[in-house]
C-alpha cells in the first residue's frame, strides 16, 4: 500500500487534536493511519503529563 503524505498528514494532526472526522479530498487509509500515529501520540502526552504531575504533587 502507497502512503499518501499529504492525507496521513492530516490524518496525524487530527489524531494529536483528538478530532475525528475525516476531511473530505484525502485518501481514507493514509489519512487514518496518520489519525491513529497522532491520537497514539497524544495519549502518551498526556500520560507523561499525569506522571510528572503526580511526581510533583508527591
């Protein structure tokens, strides 16, 4: 399968801002591999955070 940079792209930066709807004009596997990469990336962001803070609050 040929990755389309462009739609994964969105796809990743949609994932980061925890939106989902697919944007019309991309190519709908590339844009949600790039949807799951950026929402995986998010949600590791956000257990860094909790553990820094739980860390502080300790």
């Amino acid at each position: 399968m040929k990755i389309d940079k462009k739609s994964w792209q969105q796809g990743y930066e949609a994932g980061l801002r925890q939106q989902e709807p697919q944007p019309e004009n991309t190519e709908i596997l590339s844009w949600h591999a790039g949807f799951l990469e950026g929402q995986s990336e998010a949600e590791m962001k956000i257990k860094i955070r909790k553990e820094q803070s739980r860390r502080k609050n300790s």
